[in-house]
C-alpha cells in the first residue's frame, strides 16, 4: 500500500524533486583566428535534489602536449582536460573564451556525457586535429570527442570549423536535450569556479559561421 500511495503522490505532482542536470558549453578562438589556436570544451553538471556536493564532469579533449597540428599524418596521444586545465591552456595560447549556457538538461544527456567522459578517460582513442577520414574509435578531435555522444559520422573537421563556430552548432546539436535554452543558469558558473573567468557571454542562437573565422583570419 505505500508502494501504490508512492506512484499516486508521483503522478499527482509530489513534492519529490529529482536532480538538476546542466551543460556548459566553452569555444575557444584566437584574434585574429587561427585554427591551430582553437579549443571546444564542456562541462556536464549534477546538482543533487537533497543537497550535498555537485557531480561534474568535463570533455576537453586535445593533444597530451596541447599542441595542435591541424595537418599531422598520424593520430597522437590525446588527453581528456579538466575545465580549468583548458582554461589554461587558452590563456596561455591568448585566446578568447566564449560561453553558451549553462543550461538546464535532460538527465539522458549528462548520462551520455558524463560516459563519454569516462570512455576518453581510458585512453583508448587518440587525438588528431583533423579526424575526417578517421572513424571516432580511432581518433577524434576536440568537437568530434563531444558531438560523439549523438552524432558520430558528423566527422568533417575543416580549417574554418572549430572555435566560436563549434559553440553554436553544438547547442544546435543537443537542442532536443536542452530545457529552454533562452535561460541560463549563471549560478553553475560559481559551481564551476569560473565566475570570475573573462567569458564572453554568447546567446543559444549565436552560431557564427565559417566565414566570420575566414575574416578574422585576413584582418577583416
């Protein structure tokens, strides 16, 4: 009987609150572009209903030695970097971060996240600047190693394809995941310890295009 009382006071709109689940997008480009000088990292966010601690978990895949080479012939060893470590790393290379989110989730996408983390975590693909003609099982490039978790064949990896340019395809990508990406939930960015950062705050249909990076990367 309080089994069945249970489901009903489920059903009804109980007060039982499940976890809060967010996604934090981070796009990396230098001024002018340059596209051995671009990063695409993310963090994947639980915030436990009854209190305690929250739960992250990052994808910022790249070189181990954070050295980008867009044309190297072979896949290198790769390195899945926490937050801060690729924030670094973009400090150190002068480029600019910008930031889409964070947003509210459905729990399916942190799961998936928060696996595929785990899975780069092992070691067992490489990194490769370039990883069109290469499936995701062998090598994958910083973008690639988050659109994985739903898109897979998405594999076209161009000089123009990465930075600002991955940040709003990637909120187009999730977008049946997203709970009304017109809010972010800025109070994630404290929990993240990026608060202080110098983020650029971008909307969720801010998606500049190749040719925005070609121009930036004449002078124009």
């Amino acid at each position: 009987m309080r089994w069945l009382l249970l489901v009903a006071a489920t059903a009804c709109g109980s007060p039982v609150r499940a976890d809060d689940h967010y996604f934090t997008i981070f796009a990396a480009e230098s001024v002018p572009f340059r596209p051995e000088k671009t990063h695409t990292f993310i963090s994947a966010t639980r915030v436990p209903a009854g209190g305690g601690p929250a739960e992250t978990h990052d994808i910022g895949w790249l070189a181990a030695t954070t050295v980008v080479r867009g044309i190297a012939l072979r896949p290198e060893e790769g390195r899945n970097f926490s937050l801060h470590e690729s924030l670094a790393v973009c400090r150190r290379n002068c480029m600019r971060v910008s930031v889409w989110g964070p947003y509210k989730i459905k729990p399916e996408l942190y799961c998936l996240l928060r696996e595929q983390a785990e899975f780069l975590n092992t070691g067992a693909v490489k990194y490769k600047g370039t990883d069109t003609l290469l499936p995701s099982r062998v090598a994958m490039n910083c973008y690639h190693a988050i659109w994985n978790v739903s898109h897979p064949l998405r594999k076209y990896a161009g000089p123009f394809t990465c930075g600002d340019t991955t940040g709003g395809k990637t909120v187009h990508l999730f977008r049946e995941w997203i709970v009304c990406p017109e809010q972010t939930h800025d109070e994630i960015l404290t929990v993240l310890g990026v608060e202080q950062e110098p983020l650029v705050r971008r909307p969720h249909d801010y998606w500049p295009r190749r040719l925005a990076a070609v121009r930036s990367a004449v002078g124009r």
